[in-house]
C-alpha cells in the first residue's frame, strides 16, 4: 500500500513539474514589425480631417478596407439606397485595418460593415521608397487577423453586422489563388457560425469559363476597372437587402 502511494505520488509531483506549451489562440493578431503599420498614418490623419469638417452620420453602410474599397469611385452610385461612407486606404492588409481600427471603424457606430482585405496580406511586396517589404503571410495568420478584427469589432460596436467580400482572384496574383481559396474557405466557416458575419462570394463572377479571370483589370492587372465593380455591386447590395439577425446598437 505505501509503495503504491509513494508511486503515485511521485507521478502527481513530476505531473506538476512538466512544463506544458500555451495553446495558440487563433483569434488573436499575429505582431508585424513595428515599421510596418505606420505607413498609412497620412491617409488615416485626412479621414480624421475630413470628419472633423462634416462627420458621416451613425449608422450608415461603412466600407473599409484596402485600395480595392478605395478605388471603388462609383460606391455612392451602386449603393443610391444606402448611406456609405468609404475608409478604404492604399495597400492597406487585414493587420493594419485591426491596428486602425478604433480610427477608422468604432468613430462611425455603423449600421453595417462591408469589410475587403486579404490579397495584400498574402502576396510578397517589394520595398519601394518610404516602405518596407511585405512578406507574404500564411492563410492561417490572415483568418487569425481578421477573427481579431471581429473581436475588435465586438467589443467597440456589440452585435454589429459585417459583410466579408471574399479575398478576389486576379490576374497579378493568379499564382496564389490556392492561399486565397484557403482564407475565404475559414472566413465562410467563421460566417456559418456567427450571426453577426455573412460571407460575399464575388470569386464566381469574376471568372471566366475556363477558371481563369476576366479581363476586368487595369493595367496593373490587380485593381478592377469600373466593370468590375458593375459586377460586384449587385451581389453586394443584395446581400446587404437580405440582412442578418444581428442588428447595430442603436440603429
């Protein structure tokens, strides 16, 4: 009897010296360097201006996101029945929308938030004057980054909703279609499961029979031209008309 009790105490105090590894939470950001984020602190700063001057009204359709929400011109056209307010900025990765957020998400108290990130974050960016190289990141970093941002975003604006239009396919970036299939596969998980979240799946339309994509895009074969855009905004508008059980505080 004592020597079976020696032994399992011996068991209990070797179990309470193990050292065992912390899981790794997927829902929180992954860090990037510290030079990286302040890039757009100018863009961020004439946003901040402009509402210093006419601050949009609360509850409107927001869009944020990067220079494809930025470039979209014709946004108050194709949406004549909805208040939107853009904050789409440059190059901007799923990463710095979070580490923007309370400047250009929470001071706008939405009634949705059409959200478009992703391409950037998964592709390497050559260093060019005044900004860093961009190593692409992982499909499982970018979920990581944008389960962050709706933790973000429950935590400033509650039940919110928000509407993620799938990571595009694009001429540039064709070689790393299989990294976006991969984010918009987790995202549309993460949709499933949420009220507050509905997935936008634009990738179909944007395709040509034979699979590869249309020929909607300028120059640089990354950012769409006007047709482009003709062909998301319907899908858009009539996923916003169907909306979510979860609703804005206050709106």
């Amino acid at each position: 009897m004592r020597l079976k009790f020696a032994g399992l105490a011996a068991a209990l105090f070797l179990a309470a010296c193990k050292t065992t590894a912390p899981a790794i939470d997927m829902a929180s950001p992954v860090q990037t360097p510290a030079p990286y984020a302040p890039r757009f602190d100018a863009a961020i700063a004439a946003f901040e201006a402009a509402d210093a001057a006419a601050m949009p009204p609360k509850c409107a359709t927001l869009f944020v996101g990067s220079s494809t929400v930025r470039f979209w011109d014709t946004l108050k056209a194709d949406f004549p029945t909805r208040t939107v307010i853009n904050r789409g900025f440059g190059g901007s990765t799923v990463w710095e929308i979070d580490a923007y957020f309370a400047r250009v998400v929470a001071p706008y108290h939405p009634k949705a938030i059409v959200f478009y990130a992703g391409d950037n974050d998964l592709s390497d960016t050559p260093a060019r004057e005044g900004v860093p190289a961009h190593v692409g990141r992982s499909p499982d970093t970018v979920y990581a980054d944008f389960a962050h941002f709706m933790a973000l975003k429950d935590k400033a604006l509650g039940t919110t909703p928000v509407w993620f239009i799938s990571v595009k396919p694009s001429k540039l970036r064709w070689d790393i279609q299989d990294k976006m299939t991969a984010v918009n596969t987790r995202v549309k998980a993460l949709a499933e499961a949420r009220d507050d979240l509905t997935y936008i799946d634009i990738v179909p339309v944007m395709l040509k029979s034979d699979g590869t994509p249309k020929d909607i895009f300028r120059e640089d074969r990354l950012h769409m031209t006007p047709e482009g855009y003709q062909l998301w905004a319907p899908i858009v508008n009539a996923s916003l008309d169907a909306g979510q059980k979860a609703k804005a505080p206050g709106c």
